[in-house]
C-alpha cells in the first residue's frame, strides 16, 4: 500500500480532520515563541497539510494560511476545520506559488513523502526575504506522564495494526546547503494532551496501522472491538496528560 494510498481514504480525512488530539497548536505556538514574532506574517504555506489541522493551528501567526496537500480526499473537511485559510490540491515538489510568496513555511511529518531534491530548491524559491522553514513533527501519543499501562498497550497495539515502515527521517542531516538554505536551530520538546478513554479511542483507530489492516480486508469493528475490550487497562473517564515528543527544525534562506 503506497504512503499517498493510506490517505486517500474518506474514513481518514475524517479521522484526522475530528479524532486527533491538539498538538498542533502547541507547536506552532512554540514556533512563534522560537521566532520572537512580534506581530504576524502576511503569509504562511503549511505544505502536506492533511486534513487542514495544521493549517488551522497556523492562522494565530499569519494574516493568510495556505493549506497545500497532494491527496484530494484529505481535504474534504476544510471548511469545518480551518474556515478562515485557503487551500489547493498540489505537489510540494511543484510549489504552485510565485518566487518570494511565503513569510513561514511549514511542514509537519510531511516530508518523508516528497522527493527532498526537488522540494528544497522549491522552498528557497518561494521563502521571502528573511522567511523560515520550519519543519516539524510529534511521535504517538504512547506514553502518560506517571504510568507505563499506556505504552505497554500502545506497543501491542502496534504489533497487531503496525504502521507502514519507513517513516523515520532526520531532519537535520537533509541537504540543504544545496539549495542555498542552512539549518538554523533545532529543539526538541514535549506536548501534554489530556485525553480520556473516549477521546483516545477514536484517535488510534485514525492511525495508518489501522488504515493498512482494513485494506488487507480486517473487519474495522473488529479492530475497534479489540481496542475497547482492552485500552480500559490503561485509560479511563479521567483525563490524563498524554505525551507527545516533538521537535522543530528552522531553516532559512
């Protein structure tokens, strides 16, 4: 199953526009704390927007926000989640945007599908004077703050719906001097969701391990089933922080 073929699915645009937890916000706003922004961008392109999720997290820091995702069904649910940006089906590769159009650019978990040679000299093309890439990205939502229930049931969860590999990729070994762009700084930090049972259930059954099970012919009531039966072990009605490790890269110009 391609990477592009998980997302083309009606089931996870919706599952990603609505059951995944706010982590966006706290790293964009993390992001603007890094920046010292002291007022907003004209504009930002957030690219492999997804279902528009972190794009929305985007608009606090810019007077436009440009959503740019390659897979239509993704989008499906803009309106509801960022009614305010705008939004074009397209290719990171092939930056449909004039040279100099974006203050900030970022991509979240989104360049391990893109062909890295093409997309950078695209990003030095389109970054204004004094813009910032920034490249960011969180792990599962595996762990709680206090109890190791969470990440033992998440561990068996993955071996059961594993996830299609090949996903890693260090940001801060990328080319960019090639195409005129430097890394300018790299943190790392982590995000506290509270979630409950509830909350949490609808959010791992958005996860591509999931997606990839019921395109091998799994019954999605028989993953739910399984998930209710046994994430009780670990979560309940009481929200708990669960931790999500992050980290930003900027490049610039």
């Amino acid at each position: 199953m391609a990477a592009n073929d998980v997302y083309d699915s009606l089931r996870m645009a919706a599952g990603y526009a609505f059951d995944r937890p706010a982590v966006h916000p706290h790293v964009i706003r993390a992001i603007g704390e890094h920046l010292r922004l002291a007022r907003r961008v004209t504009r930002a392109l957030d690219v492999g927007c997804g279902a528009g999720v972190s794009t929305a997290a985007l608009e606090p820091l810019a007077d436009t926000a440009v959503g740019l995702e390659p897979v239509l069904n993704m989008l499906r649910h803009i309106r509801a989640v960022a009614p305010r940006a705008a939004f074009l089906v397209g290719q990171a590769e092939r930056l449909p945007f004039p040279a100099g159009s974006f203050d900030l650019v970022t991509a979240a978990g989104s360049l391990n599908y893109v062909d890295l040679a093409l997309f950078l000299p695209e990003i030095a093309r389109v970054l204004g004077k004094g813009g910032v890439l920034a490249i960011y990205d969180f792990s599962a939502g595996r762990r709680l703050r206090d109890s190791g229930a969470l990440y033992a049931w998440y561990a068996d969860f993955e071996r059961r719906y594993p996830p299609k590999p090949g996903y890693d990729l260090d940001v801060r070994d990328l080319a960019y001097a090639v195409s005129g762009l430097r890394l300018d700084a790299y943190e790392e930090f982590e995000v506290a969701v509270p979630m409950t049972f509830r909350s949490y259930l609808p959010y791992v059954m958005s996860e591509t391990g999931v997606e990839m099970a019921i395109s091998r012919g799994v019954a999605e009531g028989e993953i739910r089933g399984w998930c209710e039966a046994t994430l009780r072990e670990a979560l309940d009605d009481t929200p708990r922080d669960v931790l999500f490790d992050a980290y930003v890269a900027y490049v610039r110009r």
